[in-house]
C-alpha cells in the first residue's frame, strides 16, 4: 500500500458523496421534470424519457455510495485489499458518471 493511501481515500470519500450528491440532485431535477408535465397533453413517450433518465442515474449514485462506504471501512481496517478495490471502483464510478451525463443529454433530452 502507497503511503499516500490516507490522503488517497480522504479524497475518494469527499469526491464520492459529492458526485453522490450531484447526482441525486440531477436525478431529482429529471423526474420533477416529467411530473411537471400535464399528463392530459403530453405524449407519454416524452414523460417516460425523463423518468427512465433519472433512474438511470440510481446505478452511478449508488456506486458513488458504495465508494463512500469502501472508503469508510478502510478507515476502520486499513487493508491493501479494500483500498485498491476502493480506487478502481472510484475511477469506475467517475466513468459511470460522464458516461450517464453524456448519454442522458445527448439521447434523452
């Protein structure tokens, strides 16, 4: 294990529930999005985009947390095992998330 690992997972924690908060929040905008829609004039293709948008956006919040947590329990247990599980699935998670960023504005909206 590097001996920059603390300043490494210190890092990780703060950048995943920050982008965990900044999803959540993209999330919630898309589907108050779609419920403000008047369901009567509406095509109901257009209110399901935004719907199927922000739950997509549950895969990358969701592993946003679970790096959190990982980072966590490497407090608790520093093990070599739990930090490198910890940074590949941050670089995962920040992927994940340019990719749904992407996907979502370029084919949803």
């Amino acid at each position: 294990m590097p001996e920059y690992a603390k300043d490494a997972i210190i890092g990780v924690l703060g950048t995943s529930v920050t982008l965990a908060g900044l999803l959540l929040v993209f999330s919630g905008f898309l589907f108050a999005q779609a419920a403000s829609f008047p369901p009567a004039t509406t095509d109901d293709r257009i209110i399901n985009k935004f719907r199927n948008a922000g739950r997509f956006g549950l895969f990358p919040f969701l592993l946003c947390l679970l790096a959190a947590i990982l980072s966590l329990i490497w407090f608790i247990h520093p093990a070599g095992c739990v930090y490198y599980v910890d940074i590949i699935l941050f670089l995962i998670t920040v992927v994940g998330s340019a990719v749904y960023g992407t996907v979502v504005l370029w084919f949803y909206l």
